[in-house]
C-alpha cells in the first residue's frame, strides 16, 4: 500500500466491509407508511405543500426549499397524506414531518418525465433542475448540491474531485454504486462538469475496492479527462480536505472552502443519483442503503425509498440477533446511535448499523495519560488532549480561539485511538453546541 | 433487547490504558530474570519491597480502590526496584516506595496528573536520604543464592556496610584512583557491577523495542537522547575534556533503563513526535553535563526529573501546525 497518495496521520479501524462487499443490491418492497421531515440536512427546513387527506404520487413535490441553502422534498411512495407532525427524527429531535399512508394498490409507477434531460438545460440553469429534484450530498452531510455547483464566482473551480472512498467501516453502498452503475457515474459526472464549466475530474477510490477500480477503469469513456486514483485505506480518507490533499497535495485553508483553492468534492452516488434524476425525469426519492452489522440476521444492500421506518427495515433483514446492543445511522466512526425504531430513513443515511454486544464493547473512562496518541491520529494536526482538558473545563472561548475547535469535524479519529478510552469528539460535539447557544456579540 | 444510545464512534481500537500497563510489565520480565541471574534472591527481595510500597500506598490513598488494577503503581514499583543497588535495606526499598508512589503521583491527584516520574521521585529520595546506601553495590558473592549486602537491616538503624564492595563501571572511571574503562560487551550483557535492572542493555533494548512495536512506546524520546548524548559527549571526548568514550556513555549507568522506561513514561513526557525530540535532546545534554562535571557518577535520574519539569513548557511551545495553516500563530493582542 505504500506509495499510494493519501493524508498524514488517521486512524485503521477494523474495515469489516466484507460483510455486505459481495451483496448486490436490491429493490425494498414499499412500506405501509413513509415519514418525511421536513428538515432532512444542513439548512433551512422546506416548507409544506400538501395538507391532510391530500393524494400524492410518487415523486410529487410535498413540500419546497425555503432559501438558498435548502432543498425540496418529494413524496417517495403514492398515497394519501395522513397528517403532519412532530415526528422521531433520527438527530434525536422531534422535527415536523407529512406522514403518508401508501396506497397498497398503487402500482407505484411514476408520473411521466418531471425534469428535463440535462442535455437541454443551459449550463447556468442545471444547478436550479438540481435544487428542483431535491438532490443534496449522499456522502453524510447531505449539504444541497446546488449549493455546491455554484461556487462564489471570485473562486472559479479547476477540478472536480469524486469521492469513491467511502472510508467508513461497514458501508459498501457507495462500493455497490460503482460496481452496479458506473456509466451513470460518469454521466453524473458530465452533468457536474458542464455545471461548474469545466473539464478535468479525478475519482478517488480506497485501495480496498480493487473490483470497484477496475471497473471504473474498464466503464471510463473516451471522451472524458478522468483519472482514476487509488487511494491508501485509511480513516477518514473521504472527507472533503483529506481527500484534496490526497489528490491534489494541497491543504484546503483553515476556515475556509474547498472552492478557495479551486476543488469541488462530490460523492459517486451524489453523482450516479444527479445522472439518475435526467435520465428517469424523476426526483430523488431512493438511494441504495448498506444495512449491516453482527447485530443484524441478513445483512446486504437495499434500494430503499426515503421516509421507510428503521422498523420496517429490521423487520424485512430477519430482524435482529440475541446480541444486538447498538442500532447505528451511518458509520460507525460518525454515525448517530438511534433509540426509536421509528425514525425514518433520510436522504443522508447511507447506512444502518446493528452492532451486536462485541462489535462495541464499552469500556470504563480512566484518566488520560497524556501518551498523544489522540494527536497522532488527528488528520487536521489538533491536539485533542488539550481541548478535551479545555471543553471538560467549559473553557469555550480558549477553545475555539486557541485550540481551533472549529477545525473540528468530527471525525472521531481521536476518541478511537484513546486507551482510556475518553469520549472526545462527544466533548467537541457537545462544545460545538453549546457554542451555538452563546449569542455572538 | 436492550439498545445502547452511545455518541460517535462506536467502534474502538483495541488498545487500553490497563493493556499498555501491562504490557509494560510484561516487557520488563526478562530484565528482572537477568537481575536475579546476576544478583540472586537479593534482587527478588528489593524488587518485592519497593513494589509493595508502591502497592500499599496506591490502595490506601489512591483516588479509587480500583486504581491498584491498572498497573501504574506496579510499573512504578518494578522501576524503582530496577534502580536499586542489589544489597539495598529493604525497608529503604519499601520507604522509596511509599514516597515516590505518595509524593511523586498520588498528591497530585493519581493516574496521569503527576509531573514527575514517580519511580525517580523516589530514587530522588532514597539519594537524598540514604546517599551511602545507595551507593553501595557489593561484590559478588561466592554462591549464587546468597544474599548480598545487608538486606535485612533494621529500620533507621546505620546499615552495616559490607567491606568488599565493588564500583561500577561509571564509578570506576571517574572516581576510581586507578580508572579503568569497562569492555562495552561487558556493559551491553551486564556481567558488570550496578543497580538490578541497569546492567544488561541487552534485555532493555529488546523490551523497549517490543513496547515500540506494539505502539506501547514513543520511539523518538530515546533515540532522541541517544542521539544527542551521543554527539555531545563525542564532542567533549573529542577536545580532551571528557574521559568518557560516547559508546560508554551510552551503554553505562543508567542510561538505557532511563532512555526505554523513565523517560518514556507518557504522563511525564511531552504529547507531540516534537516535543519528545526536545525532550530527548534536552535530557542527553543534561546527562552529559552532570556526569562530567556533577559531584556524582550518574546523571540520568536527575536529567529526567528536570526535564519532567520542562513537559508543560514544551508541550506549550510545540503545539501541532493546523492543518491548512503556516503554523505561525497570529499575533493576539493582550497576549
């Protein structure tokens, strides 16, 4: 694995991807009920559309953006709009949310063409087909794509980089996408070079999916200035700043956008499901979804349909094993532990995880013994110890301004390594918040 | 079933805090073998008495009942053993003990708070206390499972002090009236005079490079003072001020348990790959000053414990580069 371009420092959890790799995907049968909330990522919530007792087709606009960084929400299922409440969301709030029964003699089929083909939209206007199809980011973050395909105009954007990493532990969907459909990979791709006004793109691929690189490599057009780049494996190669310093060998400046130094990231199934949306006319209303973990009787990848309940996703994998301890939306390393099992699958969640008792075990707290592994495996050069002493104290204002706690992403790079096993990225998770909560003078 | 709600990750590396412990410990099995093969019972006795200060007083003032099970105050007492003349007192022995695992670690509030190295804050004080003592290393005896020097001597009563008494090779070159440089092959097996753990560099090497590998170990503090006791010293030995060869310097004293395990204890060492460099640079050039000019043969305790003092001012001044940044910090006012 040496030589392969990657970022310094990270961490090497068990990758455990083996458990789904090999499993096709397949279409998730219709649920009786979809919940959609209205706050579904970063941004402001959408605004609703349709009231109780209103029939819906599948893919019809129920409720829209309301700004710029926002997005549009789509019904996933035909049937009637049974009520809009406060629902589980898996954050662990209660978020608005428009509750459809789906109509069990629906045959489900869509309305005809809804967007135009991307070949007719003027480069300018795609990214406004792309806000109306309510594409966001597929990686984690689900931050509107639209909001990315039009960078601040003082920041022209030279490369496109396509995020094929998926460094997450246990995930394979992003895998599954490049495997199944690598022509609509590149016809994403396509679609976000004509957006942005350019032409080259790189795709970086951990070096743990050589079936995936191989066939990307083998599916590549012609036509198109793409390169494809493997990848050390390591921990957490897929966001946005290490990748760009893999590919590129720049760093993304402190604070600010990857468009400063002149990269886009985009993830492969951001891009497969923006190739998708023009190809079918129709918005975005599934994505393909790993359901993993011990904890879990048959694992595999599903294509399921945004708002199905977590419950009805356990139900239809076998249910759960004797020691399943721990129900996961998303990676292990980010991913937020769940307590409802009706909380309902959003357009972010590119994984489920049931962990059973061994897969996460607990351990005690015990003092830090300062050994600096935790800024070993920081992939942004923090020093974790000192702003876990710094947040554990409530000493707020040192930390952002001393120790850099906006840097932060969260990675959880440095609370895997701890042996004493002390919860830092919660302390930084739970300092960012309540940062918010202090006016700004 | 009953589901657990955890904050991110929710995966762990295997490593812990208990394990390192541990495995620190495991490693310094074949040095204590080596120290009762060249020592006999005697060795056996100071290791237990200055692990049972370290014990008692772990369980009794430590923060929690439970802290005896992680395995610092048994590192401590093992260390602190090492450092010990074979014919030590024992009850000398068990007193280090109890001050370096009280006065070195617990006041400053247990595991991972203290600023000294533990088991040196009480060799500090059986040097202060007992400077004859500790000093005396005797001769060998005719049969192996006979004790040496006067292990069983009454509390706060004047040991006895065996009349064959052998120096060590530091001793020996520098106080010696006859100096006689001891072979390095000799230094590096350990079939020379010293503390229980300090003769065989052998066996500390390969404990501390086993530690390294498993990750156990920061790599760069000892051969950061290798490096800089190495260049130093030949520096010294070149223009005729030093009668020390750096390869003695090296393998003599010491040198290599302090270099492997004192120095290298995390609590007491700097967090960044950086600051251990100062570290190390700053105890090999301390090393060297106290053994050429200082009134005492060995210089590692005390060059360990000052730059024990130094961690939180390095730790300061090598704060990790931001990623994204130059690393220069922005000048704050009021600052």
């Amino acid at each position: 694995m040496k030589g392969l371009p990657s970022f310094k420092h990270g961490v090497h959890p068990p990758e455990n991807k083996d458990l789904t790799s090999g499993i096709p995907s397949k279409r998730f049968p219709f649920p009786k009920e979809v919940i959609l909330p209205l706050s579904q990522h970063i941004g402001v919530p959408a605004k609703a559309l349709v009231k109780p007792g209103d029939h819906v087709e599948r893919g019809d606009v129920i409720a829209e953006a309301a700004g710029f960084i926002s997005s549009t929400v789509h019904a996933t299922a035909s049937g009637t709009v049974r009520s809009i409440e406060l629902w589980p969301h898996p954050n662990g709030l209660m978020v608005p949310s428009i509750r459809i029964s789906v109509d069990p003699n629906s045959s489900q089929m869509r309305r005809n063409r809804m967007v135009p083909r991307w070949q007719d939209v003027k480069d300018t206007d795609l990214s406004k087909e792309i806000a109306k199809a309510g594409i966001v980011g597929l990686g984690g973050a689900a931050f509107p794509s639209h909001v990315k395909l039009s960078p601040p105009k003082d920041q022209p954007i030279e490369l496109l980089l396509i995020n094929g990493c998926e460094c997450e532990p246990y995930l394979t969907s992003d895998h599954r996408v490049m495997l199944e459909m690598p022509e609509m990979v590149y016809e994403g791709i396509r679609i976000a070079l004509k957006a942005l006004g350019i032409t080259r793109c790189v795709i970086g691929i951990e070096n743990n999916k050589p079936d995936a690189i191989e066939m990307m490599r083998k599916t590549k057009p012609a036509d198109l200035d793409a390169t494809i780049q493997p990848l050390t494996v390591k921990y957490p190669q897929g966001a946005e700043k290490m990748l760009i310093k893999a590919v590129m060998g720049r760093e993304v400046p402190s604070g600010a956008l990857p468009s400063s130094i002149g990269a886009m990231v985009q993830n492969v199934a951001t891009a497969a499901n923006v190739a998708a949306v023009f190809k079918t006319g129709h918005p975005l209303i599934e994505r393909i979804i790993t359901i993993s973990g011990r904890g879990i009787k048959k694992p595999g990848n599903w294509k399921i349909p945004f708002g199905t309940k977590l419950r009805d996703v356990i139900e239809h994998c076998g249910g759960l094993t004797e020691d399943a301890a721990e129900i996961v939306f998303g990676g292990p390393m980010m991913g937020q532990g769940q307590a409802n099992l009706d909380v309902p699958i959003l357009k972010a969640t590119g994984g489920i995880l049931i962990l059973s008792k061994d897969e996460c075990k607990r351990q005690d707290i015990l003092p830090c013994i300062r050994c600096g592994k935790c800024l070993e495996a920081c992939p942004i050069f923090l020093n974790p110890q000192w702003m876990g002493e710094l947040a554990k104290a409530e000493r707020y204002e040192e930390l952002v301004e001393d120790a850099h706690l906006n840097d932060c992403m969260l990675c959880g790079s440095c609370s895997f390594v701890c042996p004493s096993n002390i919860p830092l990225s919660q302390y930084f998770a739970m300092s960012k918040t309540q940062l918010k909560r202090i006016p700004k003078s | 079933m009953t589901v657990k709600i955890t904050a991110s990750p929710h995966v762990r590396s295997a490593d812990s805090t208990v394990q390192i412990m541990w495995s620190v410990v495991i490693s310094l099995v074949p040095v204590v073998a080596a120290s009762i093969y060249y020592f006999g019972p005697s060795a056996i006795l100071v290791l237990l008495a200055s692990m049972a200060g370290c014990l008692v007083t772990e369980r009794w003032f430590g923060s929690n009942p439970g802290s005896i099970s992680d395995g610092s105050a048994m590192i401590t007492g093992l260390l602190l053993g090492l450092t010990l003349p074979p014919g030590f007192p024992l009850w000398m022995a068990f007193l280090g003990g109890v001050f370096g695992m009280g006065f070195g670690k617990l006041i400053y509030g247990g595991l991972g708070q203290n600023i000294f190295n533990p088991a040196l804050v009480g060799r500090a004080f059986l040097q202060a206390a007992f400077p004859v003592a500790i000093t005396t290393w005797p001769s060998k005896t005719e049969h192996w499972w006979m004790l040496q020097g006067d292990n069983f001597a009454l509390p706060f009563m004047s040991p006895v002090v065996d009349t064959a008494t052998a120096a060590t090779p530091l001793g020996n070159l520098k106080f010696g009236d006859d100096p006689v440089v001891t072979p390095i092959l000799d230094l590096f097996l350990g079939t020379t005079g010293g503390s229980l753990g300090e003769t065989s560099a052998l066996l500390i090497i390969l404990g501390g490079i086993y530690l390294a590998y498993r990750g156990h170990l920061n790599w760069h503090i000892p051969v950061s003072i290798f490096v800089s006791t190495f260049v130093i010293s030949g520096l010294f030995w070149a223009i005729g001020i030093s009668q020390f060869t750096p390869v003695f310097m090296l393998f003599s004293g010491g040198m290599m348990l302090g270099a492997w395990y004192m120095a290298t204890d995390m609590v007491t060492s700097p967090l960044s790959n950086k600051g251990c460099w100062v570290f190390g640079i700053g105890i090999g050039f301390l090393v060297v000053i106290i053994r050429i000019w200082g009134g005492l043969p060995e210089g590692v305790m005390y060059a360990i414990l000052l730059m024990n003092a130094m961690v939180p001012f390095i730790n300061r001044a090598t704060q990790p580069r931001l990623f994204g940044t130059s690393g220069k910090k922005k000048k704050e006012a009021g600052k």
